[in-house]
C-alpha cells in the first residue's frame, strides 16, 4: 500500500542502515506511547517489590484504622515537611546521576574526535614531501600508517571493554584460560586491529587503551624523525593523544568512583520512612482511598530513585546506558571508508574523494 509518495506504508517500521551513524541512530518510531512501557527500558522490576510492600504496609494501616476505638491518623502538616527533605535529596541524586551519564558520553565524544583528527592527519600528511624511495620503501610506510590507524580503532574497543571490567580474552588474545576445557576461549571482537605479536598487561595493572596509546606516540615520533611531520604538526597530534588519554582517564574516574555510601544510606532511609509515615498522614482523610494513593506516591519516588541507580555507571549493556557498541561500530565503519579511499588513491599523494565511484560499501578492517 503506496502513501502517495511512492513509499510502502506498511515497511515503514523497518530499519533502513544509512552512513553515518547506522547503528547508533535510532530508525523506527515508537510503536507503543512511552506511558505504557512497562518492560524493556523501564524501572518497574526494580522498584515493585518497596512498592508492593508500602502498598500493603498502606493497607494495614487502614484496616486497623477503621476497628472502632482506633485512629492511626497523624497531623497533616507532618506529610509536607518531610516531603521538602525527600524531594532535594532525590533532584541532587538524579541530577548527580545524570551528570555522570552526559559526561562520560561527551568524554567518549572527545575520544572519537581525537581519533577522527588523529586518522586524518596520518592519512593525509605521512609521507615525505619530495621522496625517490623504491615503491618497496613506500609499501613498507603505507604499511605503517595503516597499521597506526587500526590500533586507533582498536583504542575504541579497548576502552569500551575497559569501562565494562570486560577482561580477559575479550581484551588479551589468547590468555584467557577456561577451567574446565583449558582451551583459550573468546576471541577479541578487535583481535585483527591489534599489533601482531601484541601482548596486554591487563593483569599487571597496565589498561590496554594506554598500552596502545605508545604505538601511536611512537609512530608520530618516528614520522617526525623522517621529516614527515614538522615540529608544530607532531606536537599538535600529541595534544591530540594527551586529550584522548585524558578523556579515557576522566571515563575511569565515573567508572571507579561511586556515589558515596554514607550518602545512598541515608537517602534509602529517609525515602522509606517517608512513605511509611505517608499512611498515617492520609488515613484519616481517605480511609482505604490511602492505599491506592499511598502506591501511586511511593512507585513515583521511588522510580526516580531507580532511574538515578540506572545512571550512574553509564557505561554497560542496558537500554538506558550509552550506546557504546553501536557508536564504536559506526566510526569502525566510517575509518574503514577513510582506509579503503586513502588505499585506492595509493597513499597520502593522491587527491582522496575525487573520481570515486559512487554506491561503494566500505571494506571491513
């Protein structure tokens, strides 16, 4: 069924891959109003068991409130009073949370761009300006370059797997050992990015993103040495790096630093004593009406409560996390397009993006 513009009406939920940001861009719409989500992405499986138990701590007080003889009722200025102390320690939790989140996603924003800057200035400038070298000299630096910009993509994944406590085989080939086959298990997803040879020291204490960082200071350093890079471009690609590592170093610091203890007792404290004295309040007035009303308060604050513990460590698998894999996989694609261009063109002394057939599909690095 057409709508009129020539577009299947019926294939309009399907995803469409579209360069950049194919992964990590979101291509369908909603297909149910995001109030009556209760599954995938939501908090209700964490919080429904405080909020059972309130709303049955709520019914007893009313059931025992309507014996003859006994009233459980408390004055109604009790309920605001508590509400300001509730309500500024859970904005500066979802606030506090919340920062995490956006910062460790601008953080890796700075770790693409440096690795974007980084890819374009080794692609474009490594090569010398007047150069007779044999075409097997040439091979050996197109080589070289191209190998530096695999560990650049190879960071990415490295930092991804280091923010997660994804080590082991996943982050050092073949030395993740399984007890029971003694066979190496999983392979690196970005094995065939890393240096052959290449060894971690993961277990040493060393991550793997500043381990692969050295190959890459080593290699503006040697294209300098070679008269590659003048002096103001080598130091430029190094603040480049500097902030790449910085990026990576502030991501650890969201990742290993949690919100303080004494800071989350107190506030678990204070939200369920809240809504244990929140019956008391309201029984009187509503009767068994407190119930419902007692559920609908106590599923509220504690939600922003569960959304604040979702925030805090950006960095997994959940739907409420960064979309760290889907990002990687995105600038993987769009590097491997510099890659396969820069290739096609022989190197940093052709003109890049002119003459190019159109329609290609990058070649997977």
């Amino acid at each position: 069924m057409s709508n009129g513009n020539g577009v299947d009406a019926s294939r309009h939920h399907r995803r469409k891959p579209t360069f950049p940001f194919a992964k990590s861009s979101r291509h369908k719409p909603r297909r149910w109003p995001l109030a009556l989500r209760f599954i995938k992405g939501a908090i209700h499986g964490a919080i429904i068991l405080p909020v059972a138990l309130h709303a049955l701590f709520a019914a007893l007080i009313a059931f025992i409130d309507q014996r003859p003889g006994r009233s459980l009722g408390l004055p109604n200025s009790t309920i605001p009073s508590l509400s300001i102390v509730v309500g500024l320690m859970l904005v500066f939790r979802n606030k506090t949370s919340y920062d995490r989140f956006w910062d460790g996603r601008n953080y890796l924003s700075v770790i693409i761009t440096s690795v974007r800057n980084l890819t374009r200035s080794f692609l474009a400038c490594s090569y010398k300006a007047s150069s007779d070298a044999p075409p097997s000299t040439l091979a050996a630096e197109m080589a070289d370059t191209e190998r530096v910009v695999r560990i650049l993509i190879a960071i990415l994944y490295a930092t991804k797997n280091h923010l997660r406590a994804e080590w082991g085989a996943r982050i050092i080939p073949g030395t993740a050992i399984s007890p029971n086959t003694g066979i190496a298990t999983l392979q690196p997803e970005y094995n065939d990015l890393l240096p052959s040879g290449f060894e971690g020291s993961d277990d040493g204490g060393v991550g793997l993103p500043l381990q692969l960082t050295f190959f890459v200071e080593q290699y503006i350093k040697r294209c300098h040495d070679q008269g590659m890079f003048h002096a103001p471009q080598a130091s430029q690609m190094q603040v480049q790096l500097n902030a790449l590592v910085d990026a990576y170093g502030r991501m650890e610091t969201i990742r290993l630093t949690p919100i303080p203890i004494a800071h989350l007792i107190h506030q678990k404290q204070v939200l369920a004593l809240f809504c244990c004295i929140l019956p008391f309040g309201l029984v009187e007035d509503l009767n068994w009406w407190s119930v419902p009303v007692v559920t609908m308060v106590t599923f509220t604050l504690y939600g922003i409560d569960g959304i604040g513990s979702r925030l805090e460590d950006p960095f997994g698998h959940g739907r409420n996390d960064i979309k760290m894999d889907h990002i990687v996989e995105d600038i993987r694609n769009e590097i491997a397009m510099l890659l396969e261009e820069w290739r096609r063109v022989g190197g940093s002394r052709g003109a890049m993006f002119i003459g190019r057939a159109r329609g290609r599909s990058p070649v997977g690095i």
